[in-house]
C-alpha cells in the first residue's frame, strides 16, 4: 500500500522539477530567439560600401536613411528588410517562381505547378538584362545590402529553424518576382473571370445571362460616365435550365467585395487651408504577420526631396507616398489585361493554328524542388501568344496573352517618382511603370490632382478582350501599348476631387481600352464620392475620418426588408428588435448587423443555386467567384419582386426562400450557445492576423498572432474589414506638409517576436486614432561604413 505522506512530497518534487524544466525550455527558446533579432545602433564595417550611409529608427521602428549615395541607400533598406523581414521576402519570390515546395515541401506544389507555366524567374532575368544599367546596379546594391543585413544576424531567421532549411541569398531578379507575386495577388494568373463570364454567357438563355451577370447599376460611382440603368427580369423561366429534381448545387456566398482591392482618394487645393492636394490611400490586402508593407523614407541624392511611404520588403522603392511635392496611392483597376486565346488544334492534337499555318507547341521543362521529396518534373506548353494555362467547358485548351509576361509588364521605374515634381509629371510616367495594373491617384503641393492607370494598356485589335476568340487566322492580336497621348486620364477635375475604389472608373473609349476584368460593386466607390461631396474643405482628419467610415449604406434597403418581413413572423419578436436597432453601420457591438449581412448572402446563395446547378453540369467545379461581384442586382430584383419564373424549385415561395435563408443565419449564430444579444458583428468579424506558418504550427501563433479584437467595417463601405482581410495601411498625407499626415499599418515594422517594433502601431489601426505620416524622434541610429 503507497504511502500517502511520502508521495506527496514526490509529487511536489516532480511538479517543481517539470516547472524548472518548463522555465528552462522558456530560456533557451527565448536566447535563441534572440540571436535573430535585428541590429539598432552602433557602426558595422560592410566592406562593400564607397558612401557611408546612417539609419535612423524611431520608437515605431520606422526607418529614415541618410546618404550622398543613392547605391547606399539602396543597400541600407535591403540591410533592414532582410533584417526585419527576410522570410517574407523569401516567400513572395518563391510564390512567383513558382520555388514553395523546395522551402515548405509537398503542401505547395499544386501550386508551384500552376505557376510555373508563367516561368518568372526567367522572366525576372530577362527584364532585368533589358533595364538601364543605372537600375540594374541599384537592384545590385540593394542584393547587396540584403545579403550583408541576413549575414549580420546572430542567426537565420527563426522561420528557417523552425523549417529545418537554410535561407538562399538574394539575387537582383528576386526583386522583380516580388512584382510579379503582387501580379498574382490582383491579377488571375488563367484568365479566371474571363473564361467564367464567357462559360456563362454561352451556355444561359441571353436574358438569363444578363440578368444574373450584369455589367453594372445604381451603385456604380465612375469618374466619368454615369451609373448604368436598372436591370430588368428575363423572361425566361428558370425551369428552361432544367434543374428540378437533380441535387440542387448550394456553395456558401461570400461577400462579391471582400476581395485584395483598395481605396483612394485626392482633394485638391481649393478644397484645403494650405492650398496643396490631400492624397488618402488604403490599400485591401490579406493581413497577416508580418505586415506587407515596411516604412521607411530617405533624402533623394542631390535634391532636398525627402521619400517617405510604404515599401514592399524585395525591391529598393517606395510603393505609395510622397516625395516632398507629389504625394500618391494606388488601388487595383479590376480591368482586362489579358485575354484567353482557344487553341485550334491538328487532328491528333501535336499542333495548333497560326497566322502563318500550323505550328507545333515549343515543351519547355521545369523542374521544381520538393523539401523531403525527388524533384518534379514538369512539362510546360508554350504557343506563340502565350503559356497554355487552362481549357474552357469545351476541353479546348487556351493560351494566354498576358501583360505580366512581357519586359514592359515588370520593372523599376517606379523608382521616377522619387523626382516628379508634379501631378502631371506623375501622369506622364505612369505608362512606362511595370507594376499590376492601379488606379494611380496624385496630388501635388500646388493643389493639382489627376487620375491615371499606372501599367502598360494593350492595344487590341480585332477583339475587345470580353470574349475569348481565336487569334488563328491573324485578325485579332494585340498591336503593342497604347501611347502616352492614348492613355486614359483626368486631371484637375471642375469637382476638384477624384475617387477610386475597385470598382468602374471610366464610361465610353476609355472603358473600352481598360475592359473588364470583374469590377466591384460601386456601393463602396459610391459613399467614397458621396462623402466627399457632403463637404467643402477638407483636412487629413477629414480624409481619415472617411477611410474609416462603416455606415452599412448599401445594406440599408435589406434591412428595412428584412426588418418587414420578421415583423410579420410570430416568434421573431426578439429577432426583429435586433434589426430594427442595428444602428446603421458595421460596428463590432451590432447584433442586427449582423443578421442582415448574413441573410442577404444567404439568399443569395438560395436565389442563384439553380444557375450553379446548371453550370456545374459543364464544369464540376464551376463557382461563381469574381464573376459574381455585380451580383446585387438580380438579388435585389428577386428580393423585391419575387418573380415566380426565377424561384429556386427546392422552394414552394419567395417568402419560404426568404426565411430559410434567415433561419440558417440564426442556426449558425446558435451554434456556440451564446445568447443572442453577445452574437455581434465583432464576434464574428474577429481579427485572425497571424503569421503564414501559424497554419500549419499553432504554436507559432501563441508567440506571433496580434490579438483577436472584434473588428468594425465590411465590405461594400470604406471601412473594408473581415477577419484576415483589410487595409493594410492607410495613408493620408499632404506633399510637403509631410508632419500632419497620418499612417496606419496592421502589424508593427518587425517579424521578430522580440523586436521593440513587432505589433507598434497595431492599436491605431484597430482603433482608428492618427499616428503620424513621418517617423518621430529619433531613438535608434546605425551606421555601415
């Protein structure tokens, strides 16, 4: 029998034994961690170096580089980037090149396959042998200085541990990939929306398709041009498409807005007190640990001009800033820049038809690197026009004319802006810059403003880019880029403001040339503009005060529906204060907010499953996706109208639709037992910004995740927000009047865990206070030799 006054001493003695070793293990995670932390201050011999060059870093981490030398500065931001933010780099060019497997194993390589088709690195290598020399040698420097920032850590990134891998070093064309990775972000690197909407539009009955697919409506806001007219209901039954009595194909809806986008805007100065323009820029990104974006700024050489903005950790530039005396921000154009070419093939398939006859496809080889696993060998199909990347519903395989592809679609001529001294001078370098395609936003310190697209336009001929076609008999081709004088543009506009957002800028020639390439709603665009216009003078509050505005504007018609409809429902009582009392707008503490932006996703997904369900019969894996983002208009018309012809067979009426779609909302709410009063927007909408490898190790997130804060802010409103999807960063900034601009970033300026800077500036972001455009008093200083 044990001995009960002896085991508990044992016990005591092992539960203090295992605490010691606890603590131990804490130790020893915590200097390791350490050894990877960035260096601050002091001086470092580079041996590389001809001009000195001292960085300066305040309490946030943001870094501002002094040097007679632009070779050396340069080098100084690949110094802090691969100090602070090496692993992401490394992840953004491997995400081009199509190299994740060799880094992470098997889990990345459907996807390295997928990319591999596009051959970036060569691409990258080509365009940068095609670059000035004087670009070539800043991408060098900037090599440099990321190798010298990896080589000066007491260790490899923890990433790497963690991995089991080595960091590779850093090359020129790495630099370039990290442009084409942000290609693959807000471009379709297979043509998606195109090959569904041209799906679409083949197989439904004409007013089908125009119906469930428009182009446009109410909401739209462009800069020039109107809203399009209301849509009217088809008079095709949906029995045509023959749906009843096969399983009905249901795929949950997601908000048609909550994709990578931005916002923007520019006042000019005869809105302002100083007279000088007012840029804001927000730009709608996964948010994740690290942040994309890394601060910094620096004197031009030879110039009083002083860069300060967001750079992209891989490239010696700043994306989206001001250099003293134009300010400017980006937000993706959604346009059409590339087209999907339908092979027509030989009999057994070895060639397909050109211009100048039949031709066999060029089979390239690439072999792509699996951690733990023999390589893989890949057999790449290359046409004239393009890589092969798909087939359509018809099996035939398409090609792919790609602006991404050729030598003018990616290249470091952003690094200009750092000596524009006018909007206008901004506007005539935007169709020399090799960047995914942006609405590009300028202001200047003289109150000018003026909109462009910053990205090289095809010009098409034969074809307008909205349906897939042959170019085999050599009557449809692109004809080079369109020409500086061609290039879409307004500036200094009568209203003195201009607006983008994601969704369509342009009417008429313009938005010929542009295309579509799966346009947002309006409904965000719209209350950016209609803000805009509630005012006569505006400051950098004033502009703030609008990126972060959530009233839920286009969703109000749905809760005034719903409102209706549970008010005449015995049972729904509690239901329907909580609509009726939703306070307008996405904030965190909002139950009927949520209720009503559930429902009408819901009905969504009920209302349009026939479609799915038909189109599924062509291709199994069909989703409405991109081209579903004009959806709010047949929605609403059913919605209102309930017409009979359109009802889902499933459903014996409208209002059986309806509250099926509602009580779904409410059973999904019921699943974590809480009261209806605590299931609020924020509950849901509950920040997930965690670190990439969080995936797959959890415990990397107890030691890296920012806090999960209930969010405020949707789609559809300026205040974009989900729970991993967001502003990025918000900028707001007068060129010139650099010291009462503001900038917001999700995630500090470290990826280290122990960094002082790791999640500083987190809490504005969250809460929405002003923290300064221009760093602060200095508290860290370094200096390479």
């Amino acid at each position: 029998m044990t001995d009960k006054p002896q085991l508990i001493p044992r016990l005591i003695r092992l539960a203090t034994a295992l605490l010691v070793l606890f603590i131990l293990v804490l130790l020893a995670a915590w200097l390791w961690l350490r050894q990877s932390l960035p260096l601050l201050e002091g001086e470092l011999e580079t041996g590389q170096l001809e001009i000195p060059v001292e960085i300066e870093r305040d309490s946030q981490g943001v870094a501002f580089i002094r040097s007679e030398d632009r070779g050396s500065i340069a080098y100084a931001l690949g110094f802090l980037h691969a100090q602070e933010r090496f692993f992401q780099m490394d992840l953004l060019r491997r995400n081009a090149a199509g190299e994740l497997s060799e880094l992470v194993g098997s889990a990345a390589l459907e996807h390295d396959k997928g990319i591999r088709a596009h051959q970036f690195r060569k691409r990258a290598e080509r365009n940068i042998a095609a670059m000035p020399e004087a670009q070539r040698l800043l991408l060098q420097r900037y090599a440099d200085g990321v190798n010298f920032g990896l080589d000066q850590l007491g260790a490899y990134p923890w990433e790497y541990a963690l991995l089991a891998q080595e960091p590779r070093e850093w090359v020129p064309a790495d630099s370039l990939l990290s442009i084409f990775s942000m290609y693959l972000t807000l471009q379709s690197e297979t043509g998606k929306f195109e090959r569904r909407d041209n799906a679409l539009a083949e197989l439904l009955p004409k007013d089908l398709y125009d119906f469930f697919v428009p182009k446009g409506g109410i909401w739209d806001a462009p800069l020039i041009g109107s809203a399009r007219d209301p849509i009217n209901l088809p008079e095709t039954d949906i029995a045509a498409l023959d749906v009843a009595g096969e399983p009905m194909a249901y795929a949950p809806m997601q908000s048609e807005d909550m994709i990578v986008g931005s916002n923007n805007w520019v006042v000019g100065g005869a809105l302002t007190a100083h007279g000088g323009a007012i840029v804001a820029d927000d730009m709608h990104l996964a948010i994740t640990v690290p942040n994309i974006w890394y601060r910094a700024g620096w004197v031009v050489p030879g110039s009083e001009r002083e860069m300060r903005g967001a750079s992209l950790p891989g490239g010696p530039i700043i994306v989206a800033g001001s250099n003293g005396q134009v300010a400017w921000g980006f937000t993706n154009t959604t346009a059409d820049w590339g087209d999907l070419i339908p092979l027509e093939l030989s009999e057994d398939g070895a060639q397909y038809r050109t211009p100048d006859g039949w031709a066999d496809f060029t089979i390239e080889k690439e072999q792509i690197e699996v951690k733990g696993q023999a390589p893989t060998e890949l057999e790449i199909r290359k046409t004239i026009w393009g890589p092969v990347v798909a087939t359509n519903h018809h099996g035939t395989p398409l090609a792919y004319r790609w602006v991404a592809h050729d030598v003018r679609g990616a290249n470091m001529n952003l690094l200009l802006m750092e000596n524009v001294t006018s909007t206008k001078d901004a506007l005539d370098l935007a169709p020399q810059l090799g960047i995914p395609h942006q609405n590009f936003v300028v202001g200047d310190s003289e109150g000018n403003i003026g909109w462009t697209v910053a990205g090289p336009i095809p010009r098409r001929v034969g074809l307008d880019g909205s349906r897939s076609v042959s170019w085999a008999d050599g009557t449809a081709y692109w004809d080079g880029y369109l020409t500086l004088e061609e290039q879409p543009r307004v500036y200094n506009p009568p209203s003195h403001r201009i607006w983008t957002a994601n969704s369509r800028t342009m009417d008429g020639e313009y938005l010929k040339v542009m295309g579509d390439g799966g346009y947002a709603l309006g409904a965000r665009q719209q209350q950016i503009r209609d803000a805009l216009f509630a005012r006569e003078t505006f400051d950098e509050q004033d502009l703030l005060d609008i990126q972060l505005d959530d009233r839920a504007v286009f969703l109000q018609r749905w809760q005034e529906h719903l409102l209706t409809l549970t008010q005449e429902m015995a049972g729904y009582e509690e239901i329907a204060a909580q609509i009726r009392n939703w306070g307008g707008r996405a904030s965190a503490d909002s139950v009927g907010y949520r209720i009503v932006r559930n429902f009408r996703l819901n009905f969504i997904e009920l209302a349009t499953a026939p479609v799915l369900t038909y189109m599924r019969r062509y291709e199994e894996d069909f989703s409405f996706g991109r081209v579903n983002r004009q959806v709010e208009y047949p929605a609403w018309e059913m919605l209102e109208k309930e017409p009979e012809h359109l009802l889902n067979p499933e459903y014996e009426s409208w209002r059986a639709l309806k509250m099926a779609a509602l009580d779904t909302v409410l059973e999904q709410m019921a699943e974590t037992g809480l009261p209806l009063a605590e299931q609020t927007w924020g509950a849901q909408n509950s920040a997930r910004i965690e670190h990439p490898l969080g995936k797959a190790v959890s415990a990397v997130n107890w030691f890296t995740a920012m806090p999960a804060d209930p969010l405020p802010g949707d789609s559809h409103m300026p205040r974009v927000q989900s729970s991993t999807n967001g502003a990025s960063e918000r900028l707001v900034v007068a060129p010139g009047r650099e010291e009462s601009g503001i900038f917001h970033m999700a995630t500090g300026q470290s990826a280290h865990p122990l960094s002082p800077f790791f999640g500083n500036g987190h809490r504005d972001w969250v809460e929405g206070k002003a923290s300064p455009f221009k760093e602060k008093e200095i508290v860290y200083s370094l200096r390479l030799n």
